[in-house]
C-alpha cells in the first residue's frame, strides 16, 4: 500500500509508476479526512510513503495525516519513503522517519527524487527551463527505476537523499520560517480579465480550497487549509492567478500524466 499526496504531479508520477510496477495499492492522502485513519494490510504487504518536500519538511497535510494513521499490523512489512523535490530536501526524512516512529512505524529505507521545480512562491524562485525540466525528468526516470528495483527486492538500510550542504539550516531555520510565514493563500488573487471561468484551478486544488463564486471567479478560503503548493497557479490555462507580486512574469508547470 502506498500512502501519497501531490500537488502539481511530480510525486503521483512517482507513485503511480511504483505502484504499477509493484503491484501494490495507492491511497490519496488528501481524500482521507476521518479523524482516524485506519487500514489493514495483507501479509508481506510493504508500506510506502511518497510525498513532495514543503520548505525542507514534509508538507503539514502530510505530518498531520500520520498523526491519524493507524495501521492494524504494522510490524513485518517492509517500509519504505519517498520524496520528490526541485533541488536539495535538507533533513526532510528525518523528520519523517521521527513522525513515524512516534506512530510505531519503522522506515527501513528512504529515496529522495530530484524533479522539475514547482515553488514559485519566493522572488528568487522559478520552474526550471524547458531543458532543465527535460534533463530533471530523465534522470528521475532512470533513478526511479533503480529504486523501485531496491524496494522490490526489499533491501534495508538504503539511503538514497539529497540532503544539500545545510540541512539543519534549511529545515530547522529556513523550514520555520517557510512554515510560519509563507503557508498562506491570502496573496493568491486573479487577474479578471484573463480569467475564462474553466473551474480548473478549484479542481486542482488538492485541499479543495478554491470555491467559485456566481460567476465562476476562483476564491480562495482563507481558512487554514491551504499549503501554497501552488497547483492552482500552475494548472491555470491562461496564467491568470497570481500570487502577489512574486509571481509576475515567472513560469508554469505541473507533471502531465497524459504526455
């Protein structure tokens, strides 16, 4: 069973692509709201965890999902966690692996994947150029391959991340800061005139917190629930959702599954 959450698709690439190769269960984390989440495996079933990295953490969505989770039997399964970034992912998997042991879970090895940039929320930050994006989901491929190959077989003790020359810096530091101050929507706004009314970014929103009003305008919540994964902006046909200023001009991207 795979547990994964996504936002612009780069971490359901992955996990659809292991799943399919594996034979094994997928389950959408964002999809599950019970106040305790409860699954049963089967015997020699793995476990799998697939998340994209928020600010050198594990999204919030993701942490408070395994806050809830509760599985029947969770001894004897292999266990294993994967996590998608555009560049370094500091002590992500640390933290993590800490957040599942509180839950009597053992990670028996973990696998960082290097993907097309998607944050734009920062004015030094922006997706990567056609050929960057192209090299990045290559060699994520290839990468992949290799570590669907080492789950299959079961193998512990694997470390595969790219943890970046300051990792406690970029999680602890930089991580609260992004944690504190950078989660929010209320910069998110639409331009009017280049909005078409599709509904697109409501049904891309992975926390449903886009609503449409009478006139089929986005408006975003402004209750808690949103995590600037930035799904929204991205998947917009027309480039019409900003986020403030610090998007103006800056590009688009999101995983297509149907290329």
């Amino acid at each position: 069973m795979i547990f994964y959450f996504s936002g612009t698709g780069n971490t359901r690439w992955a996990a659809t692509s292991i799943a399919r190769h594996l034979g094994e269960t997928l389950v959408d984390i964002s999809k599950d709201d019970r106040p305790e989440a409860t699954y049963t495996l089967a015997d020699g079933e793995r476990i799998g965890f697939c998340f994209p990295v928020h600010g050198w953490r594990p999204p919030m969505i993701y942490r408070k999902f395994i806050e809830r989770l509760n599985i029947n039997n969770p001894t004897n399964h292999y266990c294993y966690a994967l996590c998608t970034a555009g560049d370094d992912i500091g002590e992500t998997m640390k933290i993590f692996r800490n957040d599942l042991a509180a839950r009597g879970i053992r990670l028996d090895s973990s696998f960082s994947l290097i993907m097309p940039e998607s944050y734009v929320g920062l004015p030094f930050m922006d997706v990567d150029t056609p050929k960057k994006e192209k090299s990045k989901k290559s060699k994520a491929a290839d990468d992949l391959k290799r570590f669907i190959r080492i789950i299959k077989e079961r193998q512990k003790g694997i470390e595969e991340l790219t943890t970046g020359h300051w990792p406690r810096i970029n999680s602890r530091l930089l991580g609260g800061v992004f944690t504190k101050y950078l989660i929010t929507d209320k910069p998110f706004h639409v331009t009017s005139d280049k909005c078409i009314r599709c509904g697109k970014c409501a049904k891309a929103c992975p926390v449903n917190n886009i609503a449409l009003d009478a006139n089929n305008s986005p408006q975003w919540r402004n209750d808690g629930s949103c995590l600037a994964c930035f799904s929204c902006y991205h998947h917009c046909p027309t480039h019409a959702i900003e986020y403030g200023r610090r998007t103006k001009n800056k590009g688009q991207y999101y995983y297509d599954m149907k290329k």
